[in-house]
C-alpha cells in the first residue's frame, strides 16, 4: 500500500532582500528579511509526497525528471520530518511507522524554475507541507518554517499568506531563525503584483553561490547587513500594517536597488539585471514622477524577471504604462500577468 499526500504552496517575492548568510549549512541568514506571498492561483508549486514499505530509496522528481535526493538540503529536510514522525510513533505505538519506509516527491511548478522566480522557495515549501501533511504532523507554520528554511532560505516565508518576515534569529542551531506572519491579505487586500517574465532561461549564478560571493568580497554589504537592514525592517514593517504604500514602494525599489549594488560590489561581480529589467526601472521610476506619489513599485531578485507591486486603483495605469512601452524595448519576449496576494496557505 502507498500513502499519500498532496498539498500545493506559493511563491513568495521579497521587498526587503535575504541575502547572505551566516551559516551556509543551516541556512541562517545575516539579516532579517520581508516578503509578500503570491496567490496560489497565479504561481504554485504542487508536491505529493508517499511513503510505502516496498520503496527501494527515497526519490524526487521535478517538473517530470528526476532529481538527485542527496543534496545536504533535501536530507536536512527529510531527517528533521521524519525525526517529527518518529517522536509521534513512540508516542502512539499504533501509528503505522512511516518514518521507517523511504519517500517518494513529486513535484510540479505551474513557472519558469530557477530564473529568478523564487520557484526554489515554493517548492521546498510545498515538500515540508506535504511530508507534515503525510506524517500528520501537528506543528504549527512557523515550527515548520523552520524546517523549509533548511531546504531554501526564502521557502521559510512561503508557509504564510499575506505580508511575511523572516527574523533572522541568534542562536547558532537556527531554532529561532523563522518565519512570522506581519499582515494578513485580508488586511491590505487592494495589493496587486504584475510578473514581468523578461526571461525564463536559468539564471547564471545561484542565488546560494552569488550571495556568499557577496557576504566574502562585497565592502558594502556589512553596511547593508548592519546598518541599513535592521532599520528598513521596522520602517516596511510598520508601512504594510498601516498600509501606507508610498512608504512600502519606496522602501521596495531602495531595497531591491541595493541588493543588486551588493552584487556588483562584489568580486567577481555578479549581475541579475539585464538591459530590460533597467528600462522597467527607468518607467516605473518616470511614471512615479509624473504622478508624484508611487504608483508602482519594482523588485528584481536573482534575475532580470521584474516584480511591481501597486494598488488595485492604479492596475490600468501600470497595465496600460506596460502596453505602451513595449514597441520601445527592442526584443521584448515578455510575458506579463498579474497576481493577487495569497489570502492564507
Ligand atoms: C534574491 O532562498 O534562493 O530571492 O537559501 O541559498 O536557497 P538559498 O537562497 P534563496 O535566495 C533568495 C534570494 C533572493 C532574495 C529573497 O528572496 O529574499
């Protein structure tokens, strides 16, 4: 007999950048971070997790290939549920002993993985919830995010709907580095994301390589890390709960503007933003002026796709501004859609 589960979960973009870490192996990072969490309507992973006795090994696919399951991620992950598994069989010697027999993932984006679309931060997610989900595992999100963290950084904050922090925490065993919720969708609904799918090709340098490059090499980041995070992060927490989008906006475009600063600050250099992701930045940034308030805001993460964030009273603008501007940019593959914010996971 095979047993099952299946669960689905989102993408998170960040507006205020995880990037660096103090421990690569526990992924803990060197600075609290803020995301939204996109609707699962628009952009999802959907995993199924079984477990039965006759499985030979454990085993992943992705997108209809296999995967290698022996990355220190993946086993970080399977041996902390299956350690949750096995406290509750010793509990309950009636529970059948699934922590005993190897797992089989199946798991399937519904976008572009790896170009810079946070699909690594979904589909972690969606794995931890759907071995929980298997294992009936009685944790909370937030003890689970815990454990998503360890697979990809930035899955911790797919584990919440809504306005998402991750605090970075202090101990060196990870156990208070996770995710909380800051704001419900509910509580700011009017809140839009338009993904501007520039590329879909796989990014050129990980996100785990290029933000280690960063964190040896780059002068500035410890300003960033020091300095200017921890003040961004009370600032942008306090604007989604009062829900003062120019103070939001602002914050998002500084923020993404000086993660990729770092990059370049750092040796070798490492670029993410390319000719078109700029002429995003340079509409965006004019329409702004021409309103005088922020109509939308941009973030890019590990790529040149770009994210905008506005209110629903402002779609056909920003809609209508991204029609309009199209003819301008020379080769534009882009493929553009928009997403609510996920009301809860
Ligand atoms: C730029 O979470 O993909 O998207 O922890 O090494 O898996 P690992 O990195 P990952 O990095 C995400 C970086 C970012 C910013 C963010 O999501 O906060």
């Amino acid at each position: 007999k095979i047993y099952s589960a299946s669960t689905t979960a989102p993408v998170n973009i960040a507006t205020l950048k995880y990037w660096g870490k103090r421990d690569t192996k526990l992924n803990l990072p060197t600075n609290s971070s803020i995301s939204v969490t996109l609707s699962q309507d628009d952009l999802r992973t959907l995993t199924t997790a079984s477990a039965a006795e006759f499985f030979e090994s454990d085993k992943l696919w992705v997108n209809g290939k296999e995967e290698s399951v022996h990355g220190p991620r993946l086993v970080a992950c399977f041996t902390e549920l299956r350690a949750l598994r096995k406290t509750l069989e010793d509990a309950n010697p009636e529970l059948l002993a699934l922590s005993k027999y190897h797992l089989h993932i199946v798991s399937e984006n519904n976008f572009p993985t790896a170009a810079g679309l946070a699909s690594s931060a979904a589909g972690f997610a969606a794995l931890v919830q759907a071995v929980a989900k298997l294992y009936e595992l009685p944790q909370s999100p937030e003890e689970l995010s815990i454990i998503a963290r360890q697979g990809s950084g930035s899955a911790c904050r797919s584990l919440f709907g809504g306005y998402v922090a991750w605090e970075m925490g202090q101990e060196a065993d990870g156990s208070d580095s996770r995710a909380v919720q800051i704001s419900t969708q509910e509580a700011w609904p009017d809140m839009k994301a338009a993904i501007l799918v520039i590329s879909a090709s796989k990014k050129e340098t990980s996100s785990t390589v290029g933000m280690q490059t960063t964190v040896n090499t780059s002068t500035l980041f410890k300003y960033r890390t020091e300095v200017v995070v921890p003040q961004r992060f009370k600032e942008m927490s306090e604007a989604i709960v009062n829900k003062d989008f120019e103070t939001f906006g602002k914050l998002t475009m500084i923020d993404s503007n000086q993660f990729h600063a770092v990059c370049l600050d750092s040796s070798p250099p490492v670029f993410y933003l390319d000719d078109t992701s700029r002429l995003v930045i340079g509409l965006i940034e004019k329409v702004n002026k021409i309103y005088g308030r922020v109509v939308a805001a941009y973030t890019f993460d590990a790529g040149p796709n770009s994210v905008l964030y506005y209110l629903k009273k402002d779609e056909l603008i920003v809609l209508g501004l991204l029609k309009a501007a199209m003819p301008d940019i020379g080769g534009w593959d882009m493929k553009s859609y928009t997403a609510s914010i996920a009301p809860a996971v």
